[in-house]
C-alpha cells in the first residue's frame, strides 16, 4: 500500500509531464495551423509565378522561390562533399581508440620497435580531437556571426581579391553579396549537422564488413567507397538533407552577403544578387509601406517557406525509414 | 555420413606415420610446407599473446588449429594475412613465410598478401550488395570490367562453394536474403573468387546449425585438392573430420602440432589429452 504523499507526487508528476506535452504541441498546432489558414488563402498560380509588384504590396514571390531554390542547390553543392569528406577522414583515418588510449600507448612504448608510428597515431588522435571540437563549437556560433564572417571573408577578403587579379580597375563582380558567396557563408553553417550526421551513419556500418573488405584484398580507400559509404549512404542523405533544410530558413547568414530587398528579374549567375523566402518574410513585415495589404503575402510567404522546408524534411524521414525497414528484412 | 566418409580418407591420407616426435616440420617430405613458422611472437600492447610458435603448415592439406578462448589461435591465424595490421598497438616479432617469402619483411604489399590469403570469418558478413557483385568484389577491386570474365568467375566460385545451384537463379537478389548457412558459404565463394593459394577460416561454422555446418565441412574436405586451408574450430569433432594436421594452443603457446589422427588417437603431451577427453576448456 502506497503512503498517500508518495501517490499524491505520482499523479503530480503525471500531470506535469503531460501538461508539458498538451503545451508543446498546443504551441505547434496553433503556429501552423494560423499560418495555414491564412496562406493557404494567398497561394494562388499568380502568387507563385509573379514577382512583386507596386512596392511589395501585390504580385507573388516567384523570384524568392527560385532564389531560395538555388541558393539551397548551391549550398548543398559546397557542404555535402566538404562535410562528408570530413567525417570519412575523423572516422575512418583518424585512430578509433581515441587520444588518451593513443597517447598512453605512445608513453609506454619507450625502446620498442614501431613507436615513430605510434607517435602520429597518437598525433592523429589528437588532430581529430580538435577538428571534433571546432565542429561542435561551429554548431554553437550564432547565425549572424556566419553572416558577418560571409562578409568579411567571402566578400572583402576573396571577392575583392579575385576582382583586383581579374577585372579591370574599378569594376565590382566578385567583391558584392551574390548567390556564390551566400551559399558558401551558409554552407559553413549547415557543416556540422552534415559532418555529425555522416559520422553517425559511418559509426552504423559493421567493422565486419570493412575486415571483409580488406581481407580481399582492397585498400583502405577502396574499402569506403565500394563498402562503407555505399552501405551508409541513405544515413548520410538523411543527416545531408536535414542540415541543408536548417540552412534554407536561415535568413542572418544571408543578410549581408547577397540576399536582395527586392529583384524584378531571376538570378542567371552565381555573381547575381537573389531574393530570399526568409529575407522576403522579413522585409514584408518591417518595410511594407501598406501593413494591411502586404499581411496575406505575408502569411502567403510563409506558408510556402514552411511547405518547403517541410517537404525536405519529409524526404530525409522517408529515406531513413527505407532503410530500416530494408535493414530489419 | 560425413563422419563415416572422412574418417576412411584420413586413414588412408595419412599415411606416413614417421611423426614420432611432436617436430614443426610436416611429416611429408615430398609436400614442401606452403607457410612456416619460427619464433613467432605476437603483442597486444604490452601484453605477449603468443609465445615462440614454430610450426610448418603443408600445402593443400587442412590444418586445425584448436584451443580453449583466448589462446592466440584466431590471432595466430589473423597473423598470417596480417588482418592484426589494423588493430592498435599490435607488434609482431619472428618470422611467418609464405612459399619462403616473410610476410613481414619491410616493403611487404599487405594488399597483394591478402589476394593470396584469403579469409572466411566467424560471423558471415556479406556485403549488402547483390550475391553477384560480392562474389564480383574482389575481381572489381582487382581493375577487372570484362563482364564474361566476371560472369565466369562469379560461376566458378560459386560452385566450388557448393552454392550455385541454390541461388543461380537469383544472382540479383540481395545476399542479406540468404539463409545464414549459405551467407557463410557465400562468403566462402567470395574469398575463392580471386583465387588466394591460402584460405583461412576462423570458426567458419560456429554461428551455424548442424546441417549448414555439414555443408560447411564437405566443402572444406573438398577444398583442400586446390589449397591450402587454415581452420580454426572450437569443435574437436569438426577438427577431427576435417583436417590433416592439427595445433593444440593453449595460453598463447603452441602446446603440440602433429597428424590429426596422433593428436586426437595418440597425444604426446598429457596437456593435449586432457584437452581432447574434455577435462577442461
């Protein structure tokens, strides 16, 4: 028999965990569902297919869907590989039993043979050490800070560089905010997630599998590439796929270095400027002239911003239910 | 059956009983051992977990090597195509050599070594490809495109693995499909394909039923005409049927190496005896 205060906490404690469930998805039903009911009204084929007309008040978004589109392509172009390419090296080169065990190992083994190698064993770890640590304070920088840095670096430091060996003086094409340079800056921030997410899904596949490999004689490197990445690539298109849909809503990192106000014609080159669904939501909520009639673009805006990032997140969900289920076969 | 079979060929194959001492060396003069071994000493760390083997292995003959859990007898074999490569801090010392060649001197091709010595694992652990392409793996990684060599290649091992006629009608279909007896003897056909002189295996039948092991053990009787087979077995009745010659380690030490039928009839060492009748291990 339970003493009454021990049953009274019980049912306290069942409360108020689930009181915080109602509230969260309470919180979740009434965002999206206001922007629903309201957008869904705005979208229309011409919302879709026009670009904005008489000071932002009319027309549609069609130049921030493309823009976002291509700004998302660009930057999955540049972090996919980087990210991925990063992650097979921490876990497939880097020494598994980590920098203690590698270092303690080094330390112990004065006046044996072979102890040059454990010293870059030991080295090694230590490298991968500080590149685990960058990744993971790279997830924690605010996003701004990414788009601050996209300015100084892309732009200031490469673009104008690139100008002053390339173009005639004067002349400004790499050395200005452009889809290029606000991919690249956004890549930066969607790294780690891809870097974190690969390294889990390398970490899935069986070291039986990497032993077979190598007992047949293949490299190491023909070991990743015919064995492990293949058998680990739907893990990695997940862990891709959500990182790049984090990017696509980031508005901060694009602010300074290539998102436009406003653009009546599509980007035809990396070095043009873009509109932006995100920076498009931002800007018709603080510079419309009209506050009432921009609110159904608004609300219009959102919606497909939402819609989009929504499907993508959908695509990496149905990716990586596949591939459990193929695995539970 | 097989019990039946292989106990009339090994007594009829192991003729020359000139073994009176517990010597590396094989009996048979006239079959050249394929791998020797002298002084061989294996570390983990600090830590010694084999101690001075010296033990000649013939050429296209069975060798068992047997021993309670943690005697060095699957490090000893993973020694041989030098797998223990991959694993920290493990130092070898002494000499292992294939057809007079020590597989550790400097300048080694551990990546050439492992097409000669090919390795079957205690765990089946096929490629989550189609059964052709792992059967294919080897021959790919080797630069080989020409899909009637291919083709022939993926036939030919799949049928000394004694497995053809079970999946040829669906080399398509995923190898995780198979049967976990014939996933083993996929893996089988998959080493055989690049066509290693040297075949290991490490508990190739631990994980299996008895039928699946039945299967597993012809093949290996029937294997032996075309190379040279290393098996480790926790099961002294699979080494008794199905190897020429067998090692006995115990604590990482080789304890006696001799013909199968004096191991298991007529030990020397009173260690091997108690070993055998099951009074330990």
């Amino acid at each position: 028999m339970l003493k009454g205060n021990r049953r009274v906490a019980d049912k306290f404690a069942i409360t108020l965990l689930g009181a915080s469930v109602v509230i969260i998805v309470a919180i979740l039903v009434v965002i999206v569902g206001n922007i629903v009911i309201h957008g869904v009204r705005a979208v229309t084929w011409e919302f879709l297919t026009q670009a904005p007309r008489q000071g932002l008040t009319a027309g549609g978004i069609m130049p921030a869907i493309v823009g976002t589109a291509a700004l998302v392509i660009l930057m999955s172009i540049v972090a996919v590989p980087l990210g991925v390419a990063t992650a097979v090296y921490l876990h497939e080169y880097t020494p598994a039993e980590g920098l203690n065990l590698a270092w303690r190992r080094f330390r112990v083994s004065k006046g044996l043979p072979g102890r040059r190698k454990l010293f870059f064993r030991a080295a090694s770890a230590l490298l991968a050490t500080v590149t685990r640590s960058a990744v993971a304070n790279l997830a924690g920088v605010p996003s701004i800070v990414f788009g601050l840095f996209g300015l100084g670096f892309f732009i200031q430091f490469i673009g104008r560089n690139i100008d002053r060996a390339t173009q005639p003086p004067g002349e400004v094409l790499w050395g200005q905010g452009s889809l290029l340079w606000a991919a690249c800056t956004l890549a930066l921030l969607t790294l780690p997630t891809v870097i974190v997410a690969t390294e889990e899904a390398l970490r899935t596949v069986p070291q039986d599998l990497r032993e077979a490999s190598l007992a047949l004689g293949a490299t190491q490197w023909e070991t990743i590439r015919r064995v492990v990445l293949p058998s680990s690539l739907s893990g990695i298109m997940t862990g891709a796929i959500l990182g790049i849909s984090r990017g696509a809503g980031e508005v901060a990192p694009i602010l300074f270095t290539g998102a436009a106000y406003y653009l009546p014609y599509l980007p035809g080159d990396v070095t043009d400027q873009f509109m932006h669904l995100g920076y498009h939501v931002l800007i018709l909520s603080t510079q419309s002239p009209d506050v009432e009639a921009t609110k159904p673009l608004l609300y219009g805006t959102v919606f497909v911003l939402l819609a989009l990032t929504f499907l993508l997140n959908l695509t990496g969900v149905i990716i990586r239910s596949r591939t459990r289920s193929r695995l539970h076969r | 059956m097989t019990i039946l079979t292989t106990t009339g060929e090994f007594v009829t194959s192991a003729a020359p009983a000139a073994s009176t001492t517990a010597s590396p060396r094989p009996a048979d003069a006239h079959n050249p051992p394929k791998i020797v071994v002298r002084d061989f000493n294996f570390f983990y760390g600090e830590s010694k977990v084999l101690h001075g083997i010296e033990l000649d292995i013939p050429e296209k003959q069975v060798t068992a090597l047997i021993g309670p859990s943690g005697c060095g007898k699957s490090t000893f074999l993973r020694s041989i195509n030098r797998m223990n490569d991959i694993i920290p801090g493990a130092r070898v010392e002494g000499l292992i050599a294939l057809g007079g060649k020590d597989l550790y001197a400097p300048h080694v091709d551990v990546v050439a070594l492992r097409r000669r010595v090919g390795m079957v694992f205690q765990k089946s652990n096929p490629f989550s490809k189609s059964i052709y392409e792992n059967i294919a793996y080897g021959l790919r990684i080797g630069g080989i495109k020409d899909r009637r060599i291919l083709d022939e290649t993926v036939e030919r091992s799949l049928q000394r693995a004694a497995l053809w006629d079970e999946v040829k009608d669906r080399l398509n279909a995923s190898a995780l499909a198979l049967s976990g007896g014939q996933q083993q003897r996929l893996c089988i056909a998959r080493a055989l394909a690049v066509d290693p002189e040297v075949l290991l295996m490490d508990e190739p039948a631990s994980a299996l039923d008895p039928i699946a092991t039945q299967k597993i053990e012809e093949l290996v009787y029937e294997l032996k005409d075309n190379y040279t087979i290393v098996i480790v077995t926790h099961n002294m009745q699979q080494a008794a049927r199905v190897s020429d010659r067998t090692a006995f380690f115990m604590l990482g030490k080789l304890v006696e190496y001799d013909n199968t039928r004096t191991i298991f009839m007529n030990p020397k060492v009173k260690l091997t005896e108690d070993y055998i009748t099951g009074r330990f291990g």
